[in-house]
C-alpha cells in the first residue's frame, strides 16, 4: 500500500494553539506528525494508520457533544472510539441548514438551544455512512468480490465468504477517489445494531481536564500577547465621557487605555499592560466620568413597578388565542387571579468572559470560549473594519457557557484593543465585571386569570406576561408580527381549556439580556406549573393526578406515574418533609420531565434534601453524560430559585461576586436521583431541560409546607432560604 | 526584587512584584495554566494549590508569603505522567463537565485525603468549598469516597 504524498485540505483547519501531547482530547489534523489523511466527506479524514480526525462544529461546553458526536461518526463508520480524534474548527461547512433543522438557528454556526445532537443525530451518521460505504467499495474492488460480500467492523472492511480484511488505513487513498454516494439514501444503522450509541461512555476530554491541561480561551498563549482588563460604563446606556490615565500610566507594565463604544449598551475603556494584574490595578487608577443616561434611575422596585403596571395597562400581542377568555372571565363565578414573579438572573460561569484577539496586516485571528464563531466574526469585522470574511476563529474549551457565550461584547472590546495597541491582547473580565455585566435572564411578571366551572374543570386561561423580549433585544428580524416568542415559551404549554388567551406586554430591558439556560422556559415553567399546583390545590386534588388530568396524553403520564413510584408519592413524605411536584411539557424539546422535591422546613427556610427526576428525552446517545446534563441543569436550577437575584439601585447592578450572587456548593447538596425513559426512536433535547421545572418542584414543596403560595423567586428574597 | 520558592519539586525564582498574587504569578510569569481564574476573591477556589501541603487559594496568596515555601499546583501532581489516586478516582467517576473548576476540586481532595483517609461527608464540605456551576458535585463526593478508599486499602 502507498503512503498518499499530498493532502486535501478541506476550508478551514483550525489549530489549537496549544495541543497537549500524547492526550486524547484534540489533535490538530493534518500532516505535521505521521502520514497523510484523506478526506472523506466534510467532516471526515482517515490517514493510512486508520486513524480518525473528525472537524466538530459544536462547542464543548461542559455537555458532553464532543464525546456524543464522536460517538454518533464512530458508530455509524464503524470505528472503535479511540480511534476518533477531533478539533474543533469553524467554517461555511458547519452553516448548512439541515443542521439545526428548527428555525431561527438555521445558517449559523452556533452551539445553544439544546440542539446539537437532535441536529446532527442524521446528518453526522448519513456522512459517516457515506464514508464507510466508500470504503467498503475500495475493499471489494480491490478484491474483485461483489459490494454485497462485504461488511464493516472494527475499522475494517471484511469479505464475508473468504474471511479477508483490510483495515481502513488501507483503503482510504482509493475511497476517496470513489464519488461518495447520496448519504440521504444509504441505510443507517438501526438501533438494534448499536455497539456504541446508548452504551454509558466516558468523556474524551476527562483525561486532560483532571490534569488541568485543557485550553480554555483563558490559557491561550499567543507570540506577543498583551493582556488586558475591562471597566464597563456602570449604568447600561452610559459612555465615557472623559479618560484620564495620567495615574495608571505611573504603574510599571501599563501599556494603555482604551476606550471603547460599540452601540447604546456595550462602552468602556480597556486597560492594556503586561499582565492581567497590571491591567486590574491601572484600571481601578483610571479617572473615568460617564455619561447620564435614562437607565441611572433604575431600581429593583422600580422595576417590579413597571411590570406590574404592564399586566394591566397598554397593549399586549397575542401568542396564543383560543375562544373568548375575557368574555368568559367577565362572567365567571369562581375564579383565580394571581400574580407570579421571576428576577433578573447572571450566568456566572467559572470562566470569566475573555478573548484573545489578534488584528494584524487587515486580517484579524481569534481565539475564544465561544458558543457562536459567526457572530464573533461579525462583531470583530465591526470592531476592526476587516472584513468578516477575513477574521479568523479559534474556539477554545469553554468553562461553562450557559448561553452567555454567544453575545459577543468582550470579543469588541478585545478586538478593539488590540487594534488600537498594534499586538495580540488576551482581554479577561474580573468577575466583578462578568456579574455586573452579564447578558441577562430578564425579569418577568404574570398575571394568571382562570374562570372554573362549579365542578371545577378550567373555562378559560387568560396569562398575560410582562418584561423584555430577548430576540427584540438580540435579533430583532425574529420578532414575528409584534410577538418575542421567547417572552412566551413554555407559558401554558400543553395546557387545554375552551378559551386561553396568551398575550405578551412588551417592556424595555433594564441591561443587556439574554440567553440563559432554558431561556423563556426558565420563568415560564415556574409561572405555568405554579398555576397549576394553586389549582390542584384549590381543588383538593392530589397534586400528580391534577397533571395527569390536564396533560392527557401518554409521555407526561409514563413519566408522572414513575416519579411517582420513585418517591413513594401515595405513602406520602415521611415526618417533618414535604413533596412539591412540577411536570415540564416541553413539546418543542421532544421531551417530558417530572420532578419531586423533597424537603424540609427549619427556622422558617427550606432545606432541600432530594430532587427526583424523570426524564423522558427520547433515545439517550451517552448514558453517562445525560445523567450529568440532567443532575447539573437540576442543581443550576435550584442554586437560582433558592438565591438567584440581581438586583439594580441607581442603574447599577448591586451584585459583584460569589458572595452577594451565592450559588450551590456541596454543602448546600441535595440528592438528585435520575429515571430516563425512552420515549421515542430519536433523540430529544436534555441540556436545558432540567433546569426550568426543578424551580415549580421546590416552590410548590415550600407552598405547601407553609401553606402560602410561593409567587416569586428567589426563596432567598421572602426569607425562605 | 526577586522571590524563590520551591515549585512542583523545583526551585524557581521571578522578578515578578511581591504583592502579586500567586495565582497570576503562576499563568503569566511561570507558564503554568492548570490554575483557574474564577473570582479574584479567595471564594470560588478554582485557583486552589498546594502551599507547604495546605490547600490555599492562590488568587489571594501574595508571592512575598510563599518565598521558601513548597508550592504545588495541579501539573504537580501526577508525576511522570502518573496520575495521583484522586486523579484516577475523577477519571473513574468521569467527574468533569465544562471542566474549569476541576483542578481546585482536586487540589482541594488532595489535601483534604493527605490529613483524612476517612472523611465524612461533612469533612469533605467543609474541606472543598470550591464552586462548579456544571453541578459536578455527587460525581466529585463519590470520587474522594473512592480515592479515600483506595489510599486506606494501600497503606
């Protein structure tokens, strides 16, 4: 067999700047080290050894799609894992449409809405099938048998009657001559057939990860690289209005300051020097004054006050409209009428936002923890004057994304210093700066208004929420015919009645908001479960019956009937501790969760002492990682509805650190036992999923253990935690 | 101006300013990134090392303090690419998920398993306060149980 002496490149390749050697978590693909690679199909290289490169579009973000996808191409080319390495890469090829099928992803590269393997479950395996069908006709041809003699396994093509094998590494140079076949046509593995998929399997990326030898965009180490740090305008809509560096110009390793507008809400200065120390310190030196703005009026009260006004004055756009609910409502005998809140939340991700930026020669490299490369492409073409055609993308491991990484204000602001210092410059935001300026979960009100009949079965819904919209904020062409389906999402959701009205107040966001794990679902399955656990509760039903009444169909009862099995929910808690039930329909997730809490009441705050799920997702890739997607969401969940809260004074975020925005610990750790059950063929979505429902599941155990509704999160913020 | 101090079994020196945080020290002067950066503040721990043994948190650790002390960090601790038992009790676990407060969380372990070979769980809250936002806290209790385990069963 001949060692092939040219390549094929194939767009973009992407290297990690620093490549840990000898560890199994990246590699950059190519031919620096050992023997030529083919491509096969867009994704995929095979060098004459038989090993595997594989370009991920995906981030990994702590979600385990790197491990997934490795494991969805490893499974349908049949390879074993190990001989899969992957880096992650950017480019035109990783836009296709078919790839988030759902709009208004589609035509970008971006991680986020739980969708990377719902996404890639068919695209990734027709490719893969594409590639092994390739190579089992160069083995058959190269043994003049028949196509139907062959098989595939192990990374081998095998001739069936005669036992002969040849590995892919030895086919690989004559199956990328083949033209691939139409993967839409090839047959895919079925599921029965699976080796890998739905096996528990460990991460690639545990290896390096507990040796501390992962990048994050935070370890990225670039030839003459500056570092910097960044002070925002303290009240959103504020820009500087006069710099003075005279003092941090006296500290040894500054370099520069750095003022930077991109917009009504992203202004600032940058400190540049020798060191992010340096730069922290010369930052806290600059004379900075601000300009006024609208926003130095805001506060927490005031805010709520807004909210409260927009549930009853001024317009409204429907989302949803079934019947006549004012009509019904006007004349209803027994009604409800209730009011629900949810705070403005941070991300407060481990790794603090940053980006290393390099503008050179009118072209312009980056190298970021980042769930949206195109996006950062456009706003370094915004903040250079390259084109976006010429900015170049490294994504980084991210430490933790949370949708935060997508809004790409630190990838301005470092792109922009680096112009104007003439050197790469790795930007690092303290995290008094990452809590003080985050990208929001924006706050939300509700009012609820149900008309019942006398015998207690639902006449009419009307909700009408009040707050920002995060698409009017982000991409403002989604924002279909006056409605922010993110306002919406999740409120109602599968609940029937003769008349329901969904309507949206739209108000002004106080700060930048944005997407936050669950995003609209993440107030709106507290506001909806909520509803209905009073009503369960003003009918004197039992709390999981009352669900399996209003959410009739078989997904929500199998996973009801088993959280319910799970708990021991009939022989109710034992002394002292109390049940709180919430059920999650997440229709536009493909997936059903039900949750019990389990806790206790003691000086008045609640202790949280398990949190038991049931999920139903669909068919589960890696067991492994579900479990930990599924128990992460819950505690990421909990940690906000116990103490979640930012709060404004004089349009100021009141909050800096872990110290006033506590999050869970392992002191604070309840039990979160998880159930899958498979409820359909393909998978559903489970990164988010979690998150909302685990904020009704602990409300209602409080409502009920005190015996007053729990209308507004945090706990923290009543005094219950 | 110049401090030494032994690192990860060697002794080094840096020119870099006494009051500068060790934790930075080790990213920008000495090459070392395993040490993470979360807060600044001392309170989320991702920047735990080891100084003469105790497990400390370097972003408020001052150079001048640990001059002609043993520090360790994270690239310390698996020595000729062998991993340390609380290393090999996190890849069984298969602990991590974004991964970025994972060296403090066993740094922390590290320390805590030097002085304790049966932790309770309340040992084990009270000795690894470190933050993870991932939610990898029953995977990372069950692995200082197994690392705990396995130190006893060697000794």
């Amino acid at each position: 067999m001949s060692v092939a002496l040219t390549r094929r490149h194939f767009g973009a390749l992407a290297a990690a700047l620093v490549v840990p050697v000898g560890l199994a978590h990246t590699q950059v693909i190519g031919t620096e080290a050992g023997t030529a690679s083919r491509a096969l199909g867009a994704f995929v290289r095979i060098d004459a050894g038989g090993q595997v490169s594989f370009r991920i579009g995906q981030s990994e973000m702590g979600q385990g799609i790197h491990t997934g996808l490795c494991m969805l191409l490893a499974e349908e080319l049949d390879v074993p894992l190990a001989a899969v390495r992957y880096v992650n890469a950017t480019g035109p090829e990783f836009k296709h449409p078919i790839a988030y099928a759902q709009p208004p992803l589609t035509g970008e590269q971006i991680t986020g809405g739980s969708l990377s393997t719902r996404a890639y479950w068919l695209p990734l395996r027709r490719a893969a099938a594409s590639a092994r069908d390739q190579l089992l006709r160069a083995g058959a041809a190269r043994w003049s048998v028949p196509e139907g003699e062959c098989s595939t396994a192990d990374g081998q093509v095998v001739h069936g009657p005669t036992g002969r094998r040849l590995a892919y590494g030895a086919l690989v140079e004559a199956a990328s001559q083949l033209a691939p076949a139409d993967g839409q046509l090839l047959p895919l593995k079925p599921r029965e057939a699976f080796k890998l998929i739905g096996q528990p399997t460990r991460r690639l990326d545990t290896l390096a990860k507990v040796q501390g030898q992962a990048t994050f965009g935070i370890d990225v180490r670039v030839p003459g690289m500056a570092w910097a740090t960044v002070r925002h305008a303290p009240a959103f809509g504020s820009r500087v209005a006069s710099l003075d560096d005279k003092q941090a110009r006296k500290r040894k390793g500054f370099i520069a300051a750095v003022p930077f507008s991109d917009g009504e809400l992203n202004n600032g200065v940058v400190v540049v020097a020798d060191s992010y120390w340096t730069a922290k310190q010369a930052a806290a030196e600059l004379a900075v004054e601000w300009t006024p703005t609208p926003r130095d009026h805001v506060s927490s009260v005031g805010i709520e006050q807004r909210l409260r006004a927009r549930l009853t004055e001024g317009e409204a756009v429907s989302a949803r409209k079934e019947g006549d609910a004012a009509k019904v409502l006007a004349q209803a005998g027994r009604k409800l009428d209730v009011t629900y809140f949810a705070p403005y939340l941070a991300h407060a991700t481990m790794e603090p936002m940053n980006c290393t930026a390099s503008v050179k020669d009118g072209r312009c490299e980056l190298w970021v923890p980042t769930q949206r490369p195109d996006n950062d492409r456009e706003v370094a073409a915004r903040a250079s004057g390259i084109a976006a055609t010429a900015v170049k993308v490294n994504v980084t491991f991210l430490g933790g994304g949370f949708g935060r990484r997508g809004d790409s204000d630190y990838v301005f602001q470092a792109v922009a210093a680096s112009k104007a210092v003439g050197r790469p410059v790795q930007l690092i935001w303290s995290r008094e700066e990452d809590i003080a300026h985050d990208y929001y979960r924006p706050a939300m009100m509700v009012r609820h208004e149900v008309a019942l009949s006398p015998d207690g079965e639902l006449q009419a819904l009307r909700s009408r929420i009040a707050g920002p919209g995060i698409w009017r904020h982000n991409r403002p062409i989604l924002v279909n015919k006056g409605l922010d389906a993110l306002a919406t999402a999740g409120l109602l959701e599968g609940l029937k009645a003769p008349n329901v009205t969904v309507e949206w107040a739209e108000t002004a966001p106080d700060a930048n908001i944005g997407f936050w794990r669950g995003v609209g679902n993440s107030h709106n399955v507290f506001f909806t479960d909520g509803l209905v656990d009073e009503l369960a509760q003003l009918l004197q039903v039992d709390a999981i019956a009352y669900r399996k009444r209003l959410y009739a169909n078989p997904r929500a009862h199998a996973v009801l009937d088993r959280v319910a099995a799970m708990v021991n929910w009939q022989a109710g808690p034992p002394p002292g501790r109390h049940f709180g039930v919430a059920y999650y329909e997440a229709g536009r997730w493909g997936t059903r969760v039900a949750q019990v809490a389990e806790i206790s009441m003691a000086g008045g705050k609640v202790r949280v002492n398990k949190v038991s799920c049931v999920v139903d997702s669909g068919l589960i890739v890696n067991p492994n990682q579900a479990l930990a997607q599924v128990q992460g969401a819950t505690l990421f969940g909990l940690s906000a509805a116990l103490h979640g809260r930012i709060e404004f004074q004089d349009g100021r975020v009141q909050q800096s650190n872990f110290h006033d925005y506590p999050v869970i610990t392992l002191r604070d750790l309840p039990d979160v036992e998880v159930t899958f059950i498979e409820g359909a063929d393909a998978p559903g979505s489970i990164g988010e999923i979690a998150c909302p429902p685990v904020m009704a599941a602990v409300a209602n155990a409080v409502s009920r253990a005190t015996g007053q509704r729990v209308r507004s999160l945090p706990l923290s913020a009543s005094g219950l935690a | 101006m110049s401090t030494s101090f032994q690192l990860n079994q060697r002794t080094v020196r840096t020119a870099a300013p006494a009051d500068k945080p060790l934790l930075w020290v080790l990213r920008e002067e000495l090459g070392l990134v395993g040490t993470k950066f979360g807060c600044g503040a001392g309170i989320c721990r991702a920047c735990t090392v080891h100084v003469d043994s105790e497990a400390v948190p370097s972003c408020v650790t001052p150079l001048a303090s640990v001059a002609g002390k043993k520090v360790t960090t994270i690239e310390g601790l698996s020595v000729g690419g062998v991993l340390d038992p609380v290393q090999r009790a996190w890849v069984a676990q298969d602990v991590p998920q974004c991964g970025y407060c994972q060296p403090g969380m066993v740094m922390a372990s590290v320390a805590l398993l030097r002085k304790n070979r049966r932790p309770t769980d309340a040992d084990i809250e009270a000795a690894v306060p470190n933050i993870c936002r991932c939610g990898t806290y029953h995977r990372i209790k069950a692995a200082v149980h197994q690392a705990a385990g396995e130190l006893r069963g060697a000794a």
